[in-house]
C-alpha cells in the first residue's frame, strides 16, 4: 500500500473548483485556468463519443420499455386475471 502511495504525482489539474461565494478563502475575480482551454477532437473521437452517448441512451430506453412491458404481462395476466 505504501508503495502505491508513492506512485503518485500531482499534476496540477484542479478536478472541483472549491472557489464558492461565502466561503472564507473566497476569491472573486480569480479565473479558472482549466475552463479556457478547448477540447480538441478528430471527426472519428467525435464519432466515438456520440455513438456512446447514442448507445448509452438507447440502452436507458430499453430499460424502461421493458420494465413496461413486464408491468403489462403482469397485470394483463396475473393481477387482473
């Protein structure tokens, strides 16, 4: 475990930006470095992260069709039977 610890190296990047209204160390003029900079994607990473998002929300869909269509089965067959 300390071995793993050790691995570690920060690299600066700020993953929650803790600069919120009301708190002590509030500072409000101070700009987020990480916000100005642009993602840059090829056509095919943008591809890849809209199938994904596509899949990823079909999948969702079909979630709840079933789960309907389940409640359906039931109460057509069992509960109102």
């Amino acid at each position: 475990m300390s071995q793993r610890r050790d691995d570690f190296e920060d690299d600066g990047r700020t993953i929650a930006n803790m600069n919120v209204d009301g708190m002590p160390w509030y500072e409000p003029n101070r700009q987020d470095p990480d916000s100005t900079e642009k993602l840059e994607m090829t056509r095919e990473e943008q591809r890849w992260l809209i199938g994904g998002a596509l899949k990823a929300a079909l999948f969702v869909g079909a979630v709840f069709a079933v789960v309907y269509f389940l409640f359906l089965l039931f109460c057509t067959k069992i509960w109102f039977a």
